[in-house]
C-alpha cells in the first residue's frame, strides 16, 4: 500500500513540474511576442513558438529555438 501511494506521490510531483515548466516557456514565448502574429501563421512561426515552450525554463539559460519550415508547393 505504502509503495502506491509513493508512486502516486512521484506522478503528481511529475506532473506538476511537467505543467511548471511549460508556463515558464509560455511566459519566454509571451516575452518574445511569439502569441501576436499575422491573422496567417507560417509554419516556421508556429514551430518556433511551439519549441521555445517546450524548451521551458532553457530559454532563460542562453536556448532560443528557431525553426525553418520549406512547405511544398502545388504545382500549377
């Protein structure tokens, strides 16, 4: 009984330090001004703003992610 509740103890602890992190890339993402755009993002906008949240707390260390996206284009 006492090894479940550790476990369960450990999975919130996780999970809580899961959620910690991406605000804190938010919050880098917001300060960069990634959640203003154009009324049509590209897909290096969403990228890069996608990765610098998931790159968290790394931002405040030196990290700023950039990503180049090269969509195919029909042909015509």
């Amino acid at each position: 009984m006492a090894a479940v509740r550790r476990r369960s103890a450990v999975g919130r602890l996780v999970a809580v330090l899961v959620v910690v992190w991406l605000i804190i890339g938010m919050i880098a993402a917001g300060q960069r001004h990634y959640f203003r755009g154009s009324k049509k993002p590209t897909c290096a906008h969403v990228s890069t703003t996608v990765i610098t949240v998931i790159a968290g707390p790394l931002n405040y260390l030196g990290a700023n992610p950039k990503v180049n996206c090269k969509v195919p284009e029909p042909s015509t």
